[in-house]
C-alpha cells in the first residue's frame, strides 16, 4: 500500500502569539491597526518634499501598548532638544514610506530592520509640516523583546515611552496604568531588554491651574494658531484663544513653514493676530489650527512636552487603534483637514511644495484636483475601515 504524500496546512502564529501578554483592548488596538487601510491616493506627491516617521509600539509589562518617544539632540539645526518620533526625509534608494520610517529609525535609534522583529501595522494619512514637507507615518510592533535601542548622538538624545491610549484623555488619572508605582522594579531587569525602556514616573498633574517641574502641570493643553497662505503672505499667528497657558518654548512650527510668532503681549499680539486673520478673509489662507500638548512626566528632567504634528499624528493613531475619539476636541473651530490643507498650499502657494510639485512634473495631478467639500470627504473616507 503506497502512503500518499501530503503537505503541511499549519497556518503561520497570529500576532498575539508574538507577543508579551495582552490586555484585551491593547490586542483589539493591534488588530484595527492592522486592518487600517487610509484613503486611496490618485494624486502624486513630489519625492523632494516626501517624509516618513515611524510609529513604534511595544507591549509594556501590564499588557499596555506603549510608544516610543525620542529627545532631539541638542545641537540639532531644528527642533534641538524637542519631543519626537524617528523619522526624516525620503532619501534616493528608499522604495516607500516604509522604507524612509524603517531607515531612519535604524539610523536614530538603531531599530533592526528586520521585518520579522518590528512588523509594519499600517500606514495612516498623510500630514503637512510646517516646512511643507508631505509626512506618511508607520505603525510598526516590536515582536522581539531582547532589542537592544542603540541611539546616535548626533541625533538623539535619550529614548522613553508613553502609553499611546494617554493621547485620547486629557487627565492621566483615566489613562490605564499610566502611573503604576514599579520604577523600584527596574534594577533587576536586563539593560539590554527594550521593555527596560522607563514609563513615566509618578507625577502629581494640576487639574487646573498649577507647576510641575517648574512648568505649566496640566497633562494637557492647545493652543489655537492661524494658518495663512497664498501667493502674497506667509504668516502664522498664535490665536488670542486657547485652553490655558502653554511655554512658549515649547511651541514647534504651525503649518506651511510658517513659524509661529511669540509676540509680546498686548498691542503687537493684538496687531499680528489681526493682520493673520485679515489674510484669512482674503481668502489667502485657510483659518485656525489647533496645536495639541502633552507632559511627558519628565519636565523635571527638562524633557519637552509632545507638542504639534508629533501630538497630531499619535491622537490619530490612537483614535484609530482604539476606535475611540479623544475627550478634547481635535480640531479648532473651521479647522480645514490636512488633504484640504496640502491642496490648498500646491495649488495657491509659492513655496517649496508648490516648486517641487513643478519640478517633478506633478503640477497635472493638482491643478484639477477635487473641491475643497470633495477633499473633506477623501480625508475622512476609508475611517470605518479601522473598525472590527
């Protein structure tokens, strides 16, 4: 009797069986990433003005996802010394954003990459900078544990994490296992095992007014800036508006390489502030922009809150990851989504997104791109698909 051959059916392990133990919702989190799909994209953006970060979760001992969070060197060109995400300009040989966010977490941080260690989740929208680069963020998941993060000096500082649910909740008391009192814990493990990385130590936030560190102690504040652009104005305005005080060394670019203006108080505010929103009604920009912040937990150690497109883009990753919205509002009055924002900088802009546009022979792709209802919808569409 001749025995029939046969192949093997094992499916490969499912995410989870990579992993550390999972809260619930943290594995629920994980499965929406990865079935994130962001909305189709008919229009090219020009590889000069392209850019990548990368979004890198790990589960922390209670099961919770965390995210990894970098301080900038200090003698950077730009943004010395901020709160960030590994991430940089698309460079020749980089096949996609993919590519860009892989390579230069290696290059900050020293993130392998191998594909089987740090797997990609997802990609999400697309953001503007505020020197008009066009960002793509990566969600990666570390899967191996024993990583051991070797940071480039020149470029960065010191690596920490934070829960990415904190970037839903604007109190640190409804963030789960935030402020878990086991740093004593730390000595006896490894140095050389990634989940050594410190959470945020114990810190006693304002409610409302109030210091910690020597700094504004709300875990979480905004402040509303003006946008405005077109072909005869490049300016950005600090509204008079916003939830409370925030240092102003703290404030990162707005949008479009308009860097916001830290006027003195009073008439030149009054007057700056004025002239933006003058441009507005022109119809030369495009209204408000809000700018979220967020302490870190280290102020006492002079680690800058996460602040502007960094606290953008991980309210959005969290808010997908959780199907959950946050319980502040994410945009300023009137605020135009970031699809309608990059539309208007290329087709009524002078700067250097416009130029690259021209340059790399893309100019057909926007000049008959949708209206701006139309664009509101290609932002938003594609959103359900996060959900189970």
């Amino acid at each position: 009797m001749t025995r029939r051959r046969t192949t093997s059916t094992k499916m490969p392990p499912t995410i989870e069986y990579l992993l550390p133990p999972l809260k619930p919702e943290s594995l629920q989190c994980i499965y929406r990433l990865q079935r994130y799909v962001p909305p189709l994209e008919s229009r090219r953006y020009p590889k000069r003005r392209s850019a990548a970060v990368a979004v890198i979760l790990f589960v922390g001992r209670l099961g919770d996802l965390y995210v990894l969070l970098s301080t900038r060197a200090g003698d950077m060109r730009t943004y010395a010394h901020d709160t960030a995400l590994p991430g940089g300009k698309y460079e020749e040989g980089d096949i996609d954003a993919e590519g860009t966010a892989r390579r230069e977490a290696y290059e900050e941080i020293g993130l392998p990459m191998d594909r089987n260690k740090v797997m990609k989740l997802c990609e999400l929208e697309k953001f503007i900078t505020g020197n008009s680069l066009i960002v793509t963020p990566v969600i990666f998941i570390i899967t191996d544990h024993t990583l051991t993060p070797l940071l480039n000096p020149e470029e960065v500082k010191r690596l920490f994490s934070m829960p990415l649910s904190a970037f839903l909740h604007s109190r640190p008391s409804q963030i789960p296992s935030f402020h878990y009192n086991i740093s004593h814990r730390l000595s006896s493990i490894p140095s050389w095992v990634i989940d050594s990385i410190p959470p945020p130590p114990v810190v006693n936030y304002a409610l409302d007014d109030g210091h910690v560190g020597g700094k504004e102690g709300r875990f979480y504040g905004y402040r509303d800036i003006i946008w405005a652009t077109g072909p005869s104005t490049g300016t950005a305005s600090s509204s008079a508006s916003s939830s409370e005080p925030i240092s102003r060394t703290s404030m990162r670019e707005s949008s479009t390489s308009r860097v916001e203006r830290t006027t003195s108080a009073g008439k030149g505010h009054a007057k700056e502030s004025e002239g933006a929103e003058a441009a507005v009604e022109r119809g030369l920009g495009q209204g408000k922009v809000r700018m979220h912040r967020f302490l870190t937990g280290r102020e006492s150690q002079g680690i800058k809150p996460v602040y502007g497109l960094t606290a953008a883009i991980l309210i959005r990753a969290a808010s997908v990851g959780f199907d959950q919205q946050p319980d502040f509002p994410i945009n300023a009055p009137g605020q135009k989504t970031m699809i309608q924002r990059i539309t208007h900088e290329i087709r009524h802009g002078e700067g250097p997104l416009r130029r690259a546009v021209e340059a790399e022979g893309l100019w057909d792709d926007w000049k008959g791109a949708d209206s701006d209802e139309e664009d509101h919808d290609h932002d938003n569409k594609g959103c359900a698909k996060a959900k189970l």
